[in-house]
C-alpha cells in the first residue's frame, strides 16, 4: 500500500466532522445563506445587502493548489453574470496581479499600503482589461507584513475594519466606530457596489492569511487530491476552529477540489474520500487539470476571457452558479 493509499484508509478514522461537530457550520447549500442571515432559507425576500459584498477568502497553506487561478477564474466568471467583483491580492509572490497581465515591480499603490498605511481599499484598486473586475494589486512589500503586520494593534482585523467601513458601510455588523446608514458617508464617498470581494492567500497560515479569514464570509479551500494537499486540510480545520473561537464565528468553509485528473486512480481515491468526509462541505464543482488555465495567467486574463469554451472556463463557471444559488 503506498503512502496515498494509507492516507485514503487512515483519513476515514478522523473524520473532523465527527470530531468538531460543534464548531461546523450547517452543511446543506441551502442552508449556507439562511446560517447567515439568520433566514430561512426558502425566503426569496431575504435582503441581499447582508451579502453585499459577500466577502470570498481562497486560502490553503498547501502551495501550488489554484488558489490564484480560482480568484482570478471565479472572478473572472462572475463578471458574466454582471457582478462587480474586487480581487485582492494578499501573496508577495503577487500571482494575481501578474495573472492579470499587471507587473508588481511597477504598481504604485498595493495591498501593503492597506495593511501598513490605512490607505483605502479604493485608493489603490485597479481597473482590469474586464469590464466589472478590480484588482488590488500586491507587490515585494508584502514579503515584510508577516514580520510587521503582527506589530500593529489589532492587526488581525485591519481588512475587515477596512472592507466594514468602506464597502460595507450599511451591513448590519458594522464595526464600531464605522459609519452608519444615512450618514453623510455615502454623499462625500464614492462607494462603489462590489457584489463580491474575493481574497487570495498566500501558502502558509500567517498574519497576512489570518486578516483574510477573519475577513471573509466563505472560506474556499483549494484542495489537489493528493496527500500532501488533502492532509493539510487538517490543519486550516484547526485554523478555522480557532478562527471561529476567537474572531469569526460566523465563518463558513467549502473544500473545492482542483487539479483532479480522473485518470489518476489515487486522484479518484482521495477525492472519494474527501467527500465522504465533508460531505456537503465539498463544492458540487470538480476543476480538471486544463493546460488553458496555465495559458490564460500568461494572457494575463481570466479564462473565460482567453478560451471561454475551455473544460477550465465550463467549470469554473460552473463554480460561479454554485455559488451564486447559495448566496442570491
Ligand atoms: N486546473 C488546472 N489545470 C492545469 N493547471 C492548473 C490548474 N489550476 C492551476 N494550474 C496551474 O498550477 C500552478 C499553480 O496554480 P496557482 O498559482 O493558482 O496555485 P496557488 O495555490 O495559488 O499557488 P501558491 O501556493 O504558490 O500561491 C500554476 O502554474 C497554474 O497555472
Ligand atoms: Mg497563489
């Protein structure tokens, strides 16, 4: 038996869901808005400002599993359904803003200015070549935040204090000290209606990773079905518990599996597995291996917009409505 094999048997003895039941969310889709908004989630009049922006995280501390190709793709496919999407860069590899054709040698503003400098979200995000996707763009300055960022005071919420009170600022848990319905915020600043912001991660479970989580609404986890990527899920579960605990209760998960090649037989087992395990944590969404995923980060668009028919495209659209039926 190789080392995936003993994983796939050895994994179904720890299921975290049977371990944790009291820190998981409520598992069916359904239920993924109304855990939320508190709703049932069969009421079509539930308001979608609770959502707006709903607010993604792609976070794993496994490097190289689509994290960057799924916010950039997702992003990219939600702008077909005409929502306004903000992608925020958060890896000082700055991925991101080069799979959006952006060079982070020379962007001037960046997240680093966000999380060091209380420059607004607005301030240094970008126009994409897609109508309806904004980037912020990360650059060799976020290779300090890990050593700095946890200087600052309350440094875990910096992005959600900073999303709270400029995109957000009408949402029912707004910060304290944010700015209120009907004040004179709205007339003096021009916000603009994102209806998603999505977050990329870096690939470890730092300060930077850990504003994103305690930030976010959905935590999607990138996951390759293979060992080393599907046991470091065992880790972001404790990272998610703790998150929950202390800064975030409200914070939901789905495991999205990627890079699947379903000629792959361990592939086949892991992923099994993975779903008997999470259950209705698990996208419904698969993402093959596609090459034209590679090609479209060196086109510096998202898929959709180099090979629209492409497998990559299909299902990372595919993605899209997923999440859109859970959230509005
Ligand atoms: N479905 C796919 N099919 C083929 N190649 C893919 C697919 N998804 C991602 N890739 C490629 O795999 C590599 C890693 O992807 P990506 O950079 O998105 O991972 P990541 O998790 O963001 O990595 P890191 O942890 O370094 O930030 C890239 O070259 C990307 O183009
Ligand atoms: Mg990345």
């Amino acid at each position: 038996m190789d080392k995936d094999e003993q994983f796939c048997s050895a994994w179904s003895g720890e299921n975290p869901r049977r371990s944790e039941p009291e820190t998981r969310q409520p598992d069916a889709p359904a239920s993924f808005a109304a855990s939320r908004a508190g709703q049932n989630p069969a009421d079509a009049s539930r308001p979608p400002s609770l959502y707006n922006p709903l607010v993604i995280a792609i976070a794993n501390q496994k490097g190289g599993v689509a994290k960057t190709t799924t916010t950039a793709s997702l992003g990219g496919a939600l702008t077909t359904y005409g929502k306004e999407v903000l992608l925020v860069d958060l890896d000082p590899q700055a991925n991101l803003t080069l799979a959006l054709g952006r060079d982070p040698g020379r962007v001037r503003g960046s997240i680093t200015d966000v999380l060091f400098h209380s420059a607004s979200l607005l301030s240094v995000s970008r126009e994409t070549s897609v109508p309806g996707l904004d980037l912020v763009p990360a650059n060799a300055g976020m290779a300090l935040a890990e050593r700095f960022l946890p200087v600052r005071k309350d440094y875990e919420t910096i992005l959600r204090r900073t999303i709270t009170d400029e995109l957000r600022p009408f949402a029912s848990e707004a910060a304290p000290g944010s700015k209120p319905a009907g004040s004179s915020f709205e007339k003096n600043f021009p916000v603009i209606e994102y209806n998603y912001i999505i977050l990329d991660c870096p690939p470890f479970l730092g300060a930077v990773t850990l504003n994103a989580l305690v930030a976010a609404d959905l935590l999607i986890l990138p996951t390759q079905p293979e060992f080393f990527s599907a046991h470091a899920l065992r880790t972001m579960m404790t990272t998610i518990r703790q998150v929950r605990q202390n800064q975030n209760p409200k914070l939901i998960f789905r495991v999205l599996i990627t890079l699947l090649d379903k000629r792959n037989r361990i592939h086949r087992q892991i992923h099994d597995q993975i779903y008997k395990t999470f259950g209705e944590g698990v996208f419904q969404t698969i993402i093959e291996v596609d090459t034209k995923l590679r090609e479209s980060a060196i086109e510096g668009k998202p898929i959709m917009f180099h090979k629209a028919q492409s497998r990559g495209a299909l299902q990372y659209d595919a993605l899209a409505q997923e999440i859109m039926r859970y959230v509005w």
